[in-house]
C-alpha cells in the first residue's frame, strides 16, 4: 500500500478537547482479551482472519502466491483468491503489518460500532459492495491485494461521517477528520510511495458516502439506492445487548 502507516498512526482524534486514543476501563487498562472480546463481531472476524492469515504465511503454511486476487486463476476453480486477496497485509509480523492492524481495527470498529450500531447486515454490504467494486477495477490498475483499498474506503466513509472530528498530527497540525483520506495520500506521495491503491478506497468510499448519505437528501422520498438485500437481513440479525459495549468515538 501507498499508505504511510507508520506516520499515520500518530494522528490522534480530538472531539470536545477528549482524546480518544485509548480505551480504559475504571479500574485500568484492559487486558488483551477482553478488548478482543469487546470488537464488534465483523471487524473481529476480519482482523482475526488478517492476523491468522500472516501467521500461515509466516510458518510458511501458505505463500502469498496461493493468496493474490487474479481472474484467470479463479475461473480455473482458485475461488478463495476473492476473499483471501483482502486479507493480505504483509508476509511477516513487521512493524508496517502492525500499523496495517491498528488502522484496520480502529476504522472498521468505528463504523460497525456508531454509523452501523444495530444494523451489522448493512455493515456487511457495504463491505461487499466496496469489495466487488475493488475486484472488478483490479485488473485494470494491476492490483493484486486489495486489503489497503478497502481499508482506505472505510476510513474515507468514517471521515464523512464524523465531520466535526478533529485529528492531530504530531502536534504539528489539526484537521477535521473529512481532510484525514488526503491527508494520507499527501503523505504517500511524499514518501515516494504507489497512491493507486488509496485512490481506488477513496472513490469507491466516496460513491457509497454519495449513494447512501448524499442523494437520499436530494430526492423527495429520502429514496435509497443500496437497500440491504433481506437475505442478508435475515443473516445478521442484531441483538441489542450485543452492543452494549462502550463507543470507540463519539460524535
């Protein structure tokens, strides 16, 4: 990926002057599995998918090569290279791996847990929406892992929609989070890095930001475009004690 990630993850958001960089319980730090077991069960599913996938690869039980996404390859039956190309963030634990995590888990549990709070389908079909998309121009941009751009998307949909945020970035300047997606990309293109794959997260994300917030409001009706399909309703049916957990933002 194109993004800077081990800048990046220095940017902390600010709202009504409350950093938000940390989850704490009353009583101190939450140890690690019950922070796990707090994610939203989408992005714990996804994240645990990316972190098992990078140790197969790390034990040499499956190579990047069996991974990447490649239309050819799956038409001749290679069907799991439509999902396990978005699970591909590195080849080993490396820093860089840990920074794509954090990114991950920060902006997907952002979403899942306050613009999708009690409605986990729709969640999903945004992701598969976004990730169809992804697939479809992959062959034109020569995109192989579309982990980032999916990523990127979810964090371009989360600046929309958390407009009056505020994001720091090493104490040198502040941002409203709609700003954060070319921020990022600004800093790809400084550091010499691919922006092709940020861009794709950030138009897709931007179409479905327009589809499902924009032109409902311009129509009369609030007409929506992405209707969730009802087998997918049916599929994740949300219990509200689920989210009885404590926001990751506010806004």
């Amino acid at each position: 990926s194109g993004l800077p990630y081990c800048l990046i993850a220095v940017i902390s958001v600010n709202e009504s002057g409350n950093h938000l960089n940390t989850h704490l319980h009353c009583g101190g730090v939450m140890n690690i599995e019950t922070w796990f077991t707090e994610i939203p069960v989408v992005t714990r599913t996804y994240v645990s998918a990316v972190v098992l996938t990078t140790a197969a690869c790390t034990l040499d039980l499956v190579t990047p090569f069996s991974l990447y996404f490649s239309f050819e390859l799956i038409f001749r039956g290679q069907i799991w290279r439509l999902i396990t190309n978005f699970l591909f963030f590195g080849q080993e634990f490396s820093l860089d791996f840990f920074f794509h995590v954090f990114f991950l888990t920060r902006y997907c549990r952002g979403l899942e847990e306050r613009s999708f709070r009690g409605r986990t389908a729709d969640f999903v079909y945004m992701l598969l929406l976004g990730g169809i998309c992804m697939l479809l121009i992959s062959p034109i941009a020569s995109l192989h892992f579309l982990g980032s751009s999916l990523t990127f998307m979810m964090v371009y949909v989360w600046s929309r929609r958390n407009q009056f945020a505020r994001m720091n970035f090493l104490g040198l300047f502040t941002f409203s989070a709609p700003y954060l997606p070319w921020v990022l990309l600004s800093f790809s293109i400084l550091l010499g890095g691919s922006v092709t794959v940020d861009l794709i997260g950030i138009v897709i994300g931007h179409i479905y930001y327009f589809c499902e917030d924009v032109y409902p409001n311009m129509v009369s009706g609030n007409t929506r475009i992405l209707k969730t399909p009802r087998f997918l309703q049916m599929l994740f049916v949300d219990d509200d004690e689920e989210f009885d957990v404590q926001p990751f933002e506010d806004q």
